[in-house]
C-alpha cells in the first residue's frame, strides 16, 4: 500500500497555484479576491502541513518518491520530498506564519493598486511555494533549486517599490551577496557527486557513502556548505544584506527576513548533522563565527533610530545565536530557537509595520514615542515580543536562549559570556526601541497625531496568534534541569540527530550548575530591562551620537569598508580593463597597425582600419605559442 | 539523406519562389511549409523510411545523434523564421525570398557538417555554411556597417579555410586517406605530422565556433550584421558546428585526447574569461549578446573536452536550449529601434507578456534552476567532474556562470525595475502569432529544464 505521506506534494501545489492564479490574472482580479486566494492558498497547505505533522508524530516519516528529475550516467536524482521530524516541523513553521502574514498583508498592501497587489501576493506565494520546495527536498539538488527560488523571490520583493533607485541597490545587494554563497553551494555539491554519487540525504548520510569521504572531503564540502549558509543566513561577513532589505515591505520582512528564508542556513547545516558533526574544526568556526556575528549585530543595533533596523540587526544577532547552537553540537537549540524566534521576531516585525501604518510611513523612532495611549493591541504584542527575546523567563525566548547558553557552557566558559553579554545587549535595545517608541510623550507633528490609531482587525489578528505564540511556544522544550522528561521537541527530533549524538560525546553540566547560570543570567537581563525601560521612557536617546555611539550607529563602517576594499577595487579593475587594456592597448596598437596598413591603400582604409590584420595577428601569434608549447615543451 | 537532398531542391525553389510570388508573407508561408516538410522528412528518416538508397561509402554516416540533432536544428530555424521571418523584411524585400534560399543552403551544409565521415566532406559542409553566411552578414546594403562586417568576416574566414585545408592536407600526409574511420592512431600516435594537422583543425573549428584566442572576428561581424541574421548565425549555425567539433574529436582524434585535451582545457577557460569579462563592460544589448554567445561556446568547449556519453547528450541538450533562448531574445531585439539597455527600460509594463518571456529566455541562458539552460550547464560540469581531475575548470566555469547573471539580469532590470524613459526605444507592436510562439518558446525551455528527457530519449528510442 501506498504510503499516505505520497500526498505531500500537496503542500507546495497549493501556493504555487496561488502564484499562477495571482500573477496570470492580478490585472483582472479585485483586490478582496487576490487576498483571498493568496491567504487561502497558504491556508490549505498549513491544513495538510498539520495532518502530516500527526502523521510524523505517530511515527510515519516517508521519502516520497515521484520521478527522476535528472538522470546522468549512473547519477540519478529523483524529485522527492522528504517527510520526517525536521521538515515537518518548518512545514508548520513556514506555512502556519505565512498564512498569518498573508492575511496581515491584505490590509497592509490595501493602498496600492489592485495590479501591484496581486504582483505582490503572487511573488509571495511564489517565495513560500521555493521555501517549502527548499525543507522538504530530498536531496540537495532539490534544496538547492528552492535555495535559489528564496533567493530569486527576496530579490523580487526587496524590489517591490522599485521606483526608489536605493531600493533596486538593496535588491542588488542581497542578491549578489546571497551568489557569493551560492556558488559555494554548488562547489559543494559538486564535490559531493564527485566523491560519493550521490545527492539524496539518505544515501549520502549512510555510512556507505561517508565511509568514501576522507576528512578533508568532509571539511572541504561542510565549509563550502556554511559559506553557503552565511549568504543565505545572514552571518559574517556576508550579512550587511539583510539589514538593507528592510526595504521591502514590512510583512516582507516578517516573513522572508526574519522567520523563514532567513533560517535556511540553519536547516540546511541541521539536516546535514552527520556531516559536521564529523568535521569538528568547521563546528568550531561555526560557532566562532555565530558567536562573533550575535556580538556585532547586537552592539550596531544598540544606535540604530530606524525601528526596522534595529529589528534587522537583532535578527542578524539572533541567527548568530542558531549558529552558536549549532556550532556547539546543541542541534536541537538551534531548531528550538527557529521556531521561537520565529514566532516573536514575526509578531515584532508586524508590531512595526503596524506602528508604521498608523504613522504614515515614518520610520524614525525619534520621531515617535507614547504609542502606547493610541494603539492598545500593537503595545501589548510589541511588549510580549520584547519579553521574549529578552529571555524573561515563562515566555519562550527563554527556553530556546537557555539552552543554546547550556550548550556554549558545556563547550567552552567563553563563548558563555560572550553569549550572555550579547544577551543582556539584546535586551538593552530592544527596550530601548519598546520605550522610545511606545512609552514617553509623542513628538511627532500634529498631523500624524492626529492620523494615529489601532490598525484593523486583519492585522491585529495576527499580532495576537502570534504573541500567544510567543508566550506559550516555549513549552515544547522545558529544560532536562527544571522539569525531567518535558523536552518534549527533543524527543521529537531525536531520530534526526541520533548519527549525531553517536559520534558527538556529550558534555553534561550538572542541574546545581544549570540553576545557578538560570538565575544568575535572569536577574542580570531583569535588572537590564528594569533600567533601559525607565531610563529611555523618560529621556529618549535624541542626540546625535558621538564617540563610539558614533561607530556604532554607523554600523562599525563595515559597509564602507567592503565598499573601499572589494566594491571600489573591483570597479576600478573594470574601468581598467575598459580604459588602459580596451582603449589603451587594443586600440593603440589597432590604431598603431592601422597606420602601418594605410601606406597600402587609401582605398580601402576604412575596412582595413587596421582591426583585421591585428585579428589574424593575434590569432597566429597564440597559435604559434601552442605550436611550440606542443613541440617543444610537452612530453 | 531525405532532409539533405529535400533541403537542396527546398533551396532552388525558394528562389524560383521569389520570381512567382510578390508578397512576403506568401514567400514566408512557402519557407515554412518547406521547413515543415523538411522536418517531417527527417523525423522519417530516423525512423527507418528513407526515400534515398545511395551508397554513402566513407562520406557520410548519419547516426541518431546526428539525425536528432539535425531535427533540433531544423526546428529551431522554423522557430526562428516564426519569430524573425516578418522582421527580415526591414533589411530588404526585393531578395526577400533569397535570404530563406540561404537558409536552407545553410541547413544543408549543417546535415553534411553533423554526419560526415570524411574530412573532405567536413570542409565542404562548413564551407557550405560560411559561404551563405558572409553575403547574410552584408545583406544590408546601403550600411557600411554590415558591409564592413562581412568584408571583415569574409577575409578571417579565408583565413580559417586555409587552416582547415592546411590541416586536412598535413593529416592526409599523416594517415594516407580522408576517411576517420580508417585513421590508424595507435601505431604511430604521436606523429609530428598528424598532431600538427590535429591542431590546425582544432584552430579552425575553433574559429567557427568563436572560441578563444580565434573569437575576435566575432563581436565585429555579429555587430555588424543586420540582427535578424546575427540570430541566426549565433544559434543554429554554432550548434552546429559544434557537433562536428565533437564528432571530429571524438572519431577521428578520440586517441589523441591526452594530447589536445589540455588545449581544448585552455581554450574553454579563456573563452569563458573573455566572453562573460567583456560582455560585463557592453553598453548595447546586441553587443553583449555576442560577448554571451562567446561565453556560453566556452561552455560547449567543456563537451569537447571531456568527450564523455554525458557531454554528448549534454552538448545536444544545451545547443537546443541555447539556441532557442537565443532567438527568442534577437526576435524581440529585432524589433527595437535601439539596442542600449535603456530602450528595455519599463517593457514589462507595455509588453508584460513579451517581457515575461524575455525573462525566462535570459534566465536559462544565466543557468537558474528549472530552465534548460541550468540543466544544459549541469551536464556540461557533470561530464568534466565525470573526467575525475580538473576541478579548477569545474570551478572557473562556475564562477564564470555566476559573472553572467550579472549582464543577464541587467536586462530582466531595466524592464522590471526601471521606468519608460524617453530613452525607451519605440517597440514594434506583435502580432498574436508572434507571441504564441514566444510562449510556446519560453514553455519548451521549462518543459526541458525539468524533463530533458523529452528531448534526450530520442537518442536510445
């Protein structure tokens, strides 16, 4: 009998029906129907990611097999999806968050026109159709082709408003970032159908094939792999991207640049576990790597006044914190920390978009402050967000960054403290942002007082699924040393990560210990808090910053260094090739032949403009270079 | 041999054609019911029903590589003349039928070029393609630049005859006979005679294709040539030649590979350099096409190279594709008054289906996953990672693809991303037809990029 997981297939159909519907008939469609089947779309798939969800806890995990999509010699790579723990889980993810920024996208597009609108929700459902080709392919080949579909569909909506000429760079720029990593990718997988034949998950994690690796083998494809996953993840040092992609669209943001493209480094890095966990030198810079990007985005986001910044830079800080997991051996944290952070930097992302709704476009949180008063919901979700990735304890964001910092302190006491100081970073700015935007007097004009108000109900909604979320998502993995046997999530992965935890020896760290860092780093963020909430609801950080505030606000010059150090030298390079070697070189020495030629006849001095005779010249000349090369120097 | 006999008598008539009939729509209908047939006739002859009996002796062998290919050829020359056929008009209706004369001249030397067995027989197939090509290139008349263009091409490819006869003649020293199968390698392998014709075919086929260091003549005279024809030059006609290239290599020189195969190796990586590094700097969408059709024979050089079963279907596959994406993109080129990126500016807003479309062509010819064009680059990199050394190239060849989305995209930009300029070059309004066979195109692209085998399995089958 068939196995019931074959109708998996379902899950991308239904969006990718919703991108043909949109984008074939967005100019004949009313706006209420392009929402319609644009959310609904991702709805019905959210309903068979839901089934199949059950099904995988009931224990029914199944590669589903449908044609060979390539076949070449004896490599053969099917088009399957791969249903188990791991893919189940960001099935839900991805399709449960985007149905809910979809139906906040319906009222928050609502002024543009119907045209846009349905350009808009088509590249959307596009965007979520790749996202979910992307954690259900079996094979890399398949992640790969949704890899780049993330990529192709960010660029499109980083892009939306793309009568803004710095709008079109940023699209530029996350694309050409997102290239560098992708080639890596492919190199990679290369490397991969070089060394074992094979690109299918399960055969290539079967000790069959990893038994044909050397070490080297598995160091060169697990590096090429994360550079991969720094384009894609935003990490060091290709993540200045995603902080100038706040272009886009708000729930754009929540969406492809905060819960979901965002993470597919991780899941990437996760599903290949067997891989890294046998590479321990890339584990190592991984988590440096994370350690080091969490620091950085932590200290730019501490100055930036733009309320999408800061929450780019904290997603930035934040996946930093998935790769210290990860690095650490701590898979499970890492997907842990996914979810949760999905869930209230989502609900943060819609929080700003709906406080930019109600002030006209503005952006500026120097320009806002005592929000609060006028817009009740948003307050309270936006609130309910901060706690969470704070760390306070209760709300999720507490028990995902919990057990990453257990993780990092059983590998090493450092990358301890680095992780708690960036904690106590992140919950600096965050209320930072929360006080200057919602607590204080307004300082914005009149007008805009004036226009301020809740945001409708297609929006609210999802603000509260979300904050409840936000509060309750951490339940699933109660920590071993509170309650035993509550980690519910890691029981749930553990066929995934088992090969893993085979070969990773565990470091265990007593429950006393595990009490003490609990409370110790509790009381450290709840005294952070308690003070950037007084202190920046009564006097809002206005000024211009100075000294190092002023590097930081102008986010470590990072941006202007790769600009003097790659962009501008690559520019020049191209305007050498242009100038010296193009004009300078091939034209003088045209224009040197040339005259030479036109001793012959001025007749037909304007064919022989000398270029055909530098054409043979040059022809013969490296034919003459192979000529002796062959003869005399080959053996 | 239906189709190489029915293309000559098609030739003949068509020009008999341009005396009877007056209107080019009517000697457009003739050209693409010959094309048809031509198709038809060939598509029999794979099958088994062949109208000619004649002992082809040494000269020719037509196997299903050859015949498949053949097919491909022909049908995108019916796309084509679909696509461009009305567009020729602009460069002169008084020769009007002359020019679908040539075509089928052409394709006749193509089917002598993809089975010969004789070296004689090679020269007179790609002579037999040039030929028709150098009077195409000057078609234009009254513009010097296409009269500059074809002089110029004329007097390089004299000059690349003369290798080829050249190296025909040092190789007939070598082995005594013209034939390939009768090429006796393993007793003397490494004569100075024979390698030193080997290379001089290799210059020459290399020439034709515009690889790298032989390309130069090729900006200049696919500038210069009116566009309509440059389409046609760029696509079918260096498919083409590339199928001889590798039936040449592999049947008569396959034994030598340890030789040419570190040239070949060279030649691709500096033809990949050249074209994708220099079709960065172009200012005008004509221009950079020619720099790309450069950067993507490198490409096709890497079949040749490693001579493998995945290179050969890997070569049919990407000639197809290539070609197609390439018309598609000239046909619309061709109605433009400008060629600067700036006339594309905001064409996805006038003509969203034509832009639509535009993308898809310009997206397989960048290699992005789900069109033939990324397919038809896998296979390519598949069969030198199958060569089991030489992973720089794989990796040069990579990032040189990357480098092109770069001039790709720049177009898919201005249309999408930019508004309609005073510079937006005025577009000639298509008719229905026009565009049903752009969308016809753009879905053959896809339909390949995810089953190559519909195209493929005519090989076994």
């Amino acid at each position: 009998m068939k196995n019931a997981l074959q109708l998996a297939y379902l899950i991308p159909l239904f969006p990718l029906l919703g991108f043909l519907l949109n984008g074939l008939g967005r100019k004949y469609f009313s706006k209420s129907l392009i929402g319609t089947i644009g959310s609904g779309a991702i709805l019905a798939s959210f309903a068979v990611s839901l089934w199949v969800f059950f099904q995988v806890k009931s224990g029914n995990t199944h590669v589903a097999h449908y044609f060979n999509f390539i076949s070449v010699g004896d490599l053969k790579i099917p088009f399957a999806f791969q249903i188990d723990q791991l893919s189940s889980l960001f099935l839900l993810i991805i399709t449960g968050i985007g149905f809910l920024i979809h139906l906040y996208s319906t009222a928050y597009m609502h002024d543009e026109k119907p045209e846009h609108f349905g350009r808009y929700f088509a590249y959307l459902n596009l965007f979520v159709f790749s996202m979910l080709l992307l954690v259900m392919g079996a094979n890399f080949v398949i992640m790969f082709i949704g890899w780049e579909g993330v990529g192709l569909c960010s660029y499109l909506l980083i892009g939306f408003w793309f009568r803004k000429e710095e709008y079109n760079k940023a699209a530029s720029k996350a694309f050409i970032m997102n290239r560098i990593g992708d080639l890596a990718f492919l190199i990679a997988l290369f490397w991969l159908i070089n060394k074992t034949g094979t690109v299918t998950f399960l055969e290539v994690f079967s000790a069959e094939s990893l038994s044909k690796l050397s070490d080297r083998d598995i160091t060169v494809i697990t590096a090429l792999l994360f550079v991969g996953a720094t384009g894609k993840s935003a990490q060091i040092p290709l993540y200045t991207w995603l902080p100038d992609a706040m272009a886009g669209p708000t729930p754009v943001s929540a969406l492809i640049h905060a819960a979901t493209m965002v993470t597919a480094g991780i899941y990437m890095i996760a599903r290949s576990n067997v891989l890294y966990s046998m590479a321990p030198a890339v584990m190592t810079v991984i988590a440096i790597v994370g350690l080091a990007t969490a620091l950085l985005a932590a200290t730019i986001a501490l100055k930036q006044n733009d309320i999408k910044k800061v929450l780019a830079y904290s997603t930035v800080s934040q996946l930093g914190y998935m790769f210290l997991a990860l690095g650490t051996g701590s898979y499970v944290a890492a997907v842990f920390h996914v979810m949760t952070h999905a869930f209230f930097k989502a609900l943060m992302f819609l929080g700003s978009g709906s406080v930019i709704h109600a002030m006209g476009g503005e952006q500026d949180i120097r320009k806002m402050g005592g929000l609060s008063k006028y817009m009740k919901i948003t307050n309270i979700t936006f609130l309910v967000g901060c706690l969470a990735i704070a760390g306070i304890p209760g709300l999720s964001g507490f028990f995902s960054k919990d057990e990453i910092l257990a993780g990092a302190f059983a590998t090493s006491p450092v990358f301890y403290a680095i992780g708690l100081f960036t904690a106590l970073l992140t919950a600096f700015y965050m209320f930072r942002l929360y006080a200057t935007t919602f607590r204080g007097s307004f300082r914005g004009t009149h007008e805009q007082e004036h226009h301020l108000h809740e945001s409708p109900a297609a929006m609210t909604i999802p603000l509260i699924v979300l904050a409840v979320l936000s509060i309750v998502g951490g339940y699933v993995g109660v920590p071993e040393f509170i309650a035993a046997g509550a980690h519910s999530l890691k029981d749930f992965l553990y066929p995934v990560f088992e090969p893993s935890y085979k070969i990773l020896q565990e470091h265990h760290v007593s429950h006393e210990t595990e009490w003490g860092l609990t409370i110790g780093s509790t009381i450290a963020i709840l005294a952070v808090v308690i003070y950037a909430w007084t202190r920046f609801s009564k006097k809002p950080d206005l000024a211009e910053p100075q000294g190092l505030g002023k590097v930081l606000a102008n986010k470590w010059y990072v941006d202007e260094i790769y600009d003097a150090v790659i962009v501008k030298p690559l520019n020049k390079l191209g305007a050498l090739l242009n100038n010296i070697v193009e004009t300078k070189v091939i034209d003088g020495i045209v224009n040197g032949v040339g005259r030479l030629v036109n001793y012959g006849g001025r007749q037909l001095r304007w064919v022989q403009s000398g270029q055909v005779g530098l054409y043979v010249l040059l022809m013969v000349l490296s034919m003459i270079v192979i000529f002796v090369l062959q003869f005399f120097f080959r053996k | 041999m239906n189709a190489l006999v029915l293309s000559a008598i098609l030739g003949v008539v068509m020009m008999f054609s341009g005396i009877l009939l007056k209107r080019p729509a009517a000697i457009r209908s003739v050209a693409i019911i010959g094309l048809l047939l031509l198709l038809a006739s060939n598509m029999l002859d794979m099958s088994g029903t062949r109208f000619f009996s004649i002992n082809l002796g040494d000269f020719l062998h037509f196997d299903r590589f050859a015949f498949l290919f053949n097919s491909v050829a022909i049908f995108c020359v019916l796309v084509y003349v679909l696509l461009t056929g009305k567009a020729i008009e602009r460069v002169g209706v008084k020769n009007y039928a002359d020019y679908f004369a040539l075509f089928f001249f052409v394709l006749c030397g193509i089917f002598l070029v993809t089975s010969f067995q004789s070296l004689l027989i090679l020269f007179l197939g790609i002579e037999i393609i040039t030929i028709p090509l150098y009077i195409l290139t000057g078609s234009d008349k009254r513009n010097l630049k296409s009269n500059e263009a074809s002089l110029k091409y004329f007097l390089m490819g004299a000059f690349s005859t003369g290798l080829m006869l050249m190296g025909i003649a040092l190789i007939y020293g070598a082995q005594g006979t013209f034939a390939i199968e009768k090429f006796n390698l393993l007793k003397i392998p490494g004569s100075p005679l024979m390698i030193a014709g080997m290379l001089l075919m290799l210059f020459s086929m290399a020439f034709k294709v515009s690889a790298a260091p032989l390309h130069f003549w090729t900006p200049d005279v696919y500038d210069g040539a009116p566009t309509v024809f440059t389409s046609f030059m760029a696509t079918v006609v260096k498919a083409a030649v590339f199928i001889g290239f590798i039936r040449l290599f592999e049947n008569a020189f396959g034994l030598l590979q340890p030789t040419w195969q570190l040239w070949v190796a060279l030649m691709a990586a500096a033809t990949l350099f050249v074209g994708n590094i220099t079709a960065v700097f172009q200012q005008s969408v004509k221009r950079m096409l020619a720099y790309s059709s450069i950067a993507q024979a490198g490409f096709m050089m890497l079949a040749i190279f490693a001579l493998n079963g995945d290179a050969k279907e890997g070569l049919l596959l990407y000639g197809a594709a290539y070609s197609l994406a390439t018309i598609g993109i000239f046909s619309v080129l061709s109605r433009m008054d400008d060629y600067s990126y700036e006339s594309f500016n905001g064409l996805a807003a006038r003509q969203p289906l034509v832009a639509a479309t535009l993308t898809i062509f310009l997206l397989s010819l960048a290699g992005i996953p789900l069109t033939a064009g990324f397919l038809a680059k896998f296979y390519m990199i598949k069969a030198v990672v199958a060569t089991g050394s030489n992973l720089w190239l794989v990796v040069f060849a990579l990032l040189m693809a990357a480098v092109s989305v770069y001039y790709y995209f720049r177009v898919i930009q201005a249309m999408y991303f930019r508004e309609a300029g005073e510079h937006s070059a005025s577009f000639q309004e298509p008719g229905k037809g026009f565009k049903w066979v752009l969308v016809l195109v753009a879905a053959l692209i896809i339909a390949l990029g995810l089953f190559p085998s519909l195209l493929l399995n005519w090989l076994y089958f």
